[in-house]
C-alpha cells in the first residue's frame, strides 16, 4: 500500500503540472498500466470533494456532464461509499 502522502503529493503534481520525480514517476507508469488493465465502467459513478464555495460549483456542474481530473480520482458506484454520508443530487 503507497502512503497518503505520496499519492497527496502525485495528484498534486499532476493537476497542477509540476515536474515528477524519478520514483514518483515510476508509481505513476505503474499505476497507470494497472489502470489500464481494468475493465471500462460505464454508468454513474460517486465521489466525495471537500469544497469550500459549493454553490459555484454546482452553477458550473450539469446532470450528465462528463468531469475530468488531472490527478487521480477515487469513485465507488455506490453513493454511501463513495461519499461516506451525504449524498448531494444535482
């Protein structure tokens, strides 16, 4: 199991454009090859995201917009678990 850390600071690397270092990069190639062993999932899918002006994100969200990420972005398919309590419709 990676730390929190390492993946904290890999996303962050990768949504904000910085450069990698060697062994970063490395999990990164890894990681991204096992991801690519998965089967594609189609359907809806639930994430949690701490925010701090909700309202401004749900004026730029619509129902079945596609959302993409630089970084790596857990979901689960089932509401309870991916957002652990609170489920937010739009």
């Amino acid at each position: 199991m990676v730390p929190s850390a390492i993946i904290g600071f890999l996303t962050h690397c990768l949504r904000e454009g910085g450069t990698l270092p060697e062994l970063v990069r490395d999990y990164t190639v890894q990681a991204m090859n096992g991801l690519d062993t998965l089967p594609h999932y189609q359907g809806t899918v639930y994430h949690s995201e701490h925010v701090q002006d909700l309202a401004g994100l749900v004026a730029q969200l619509k129902p079945g917009q596609l959302v993409s990420d630089r970084g790596f972005l857990s979901t689960s398919a089932s509401a309870e678990q991916g957002l652990g309590c609170c489920v937010l419709w739009l």
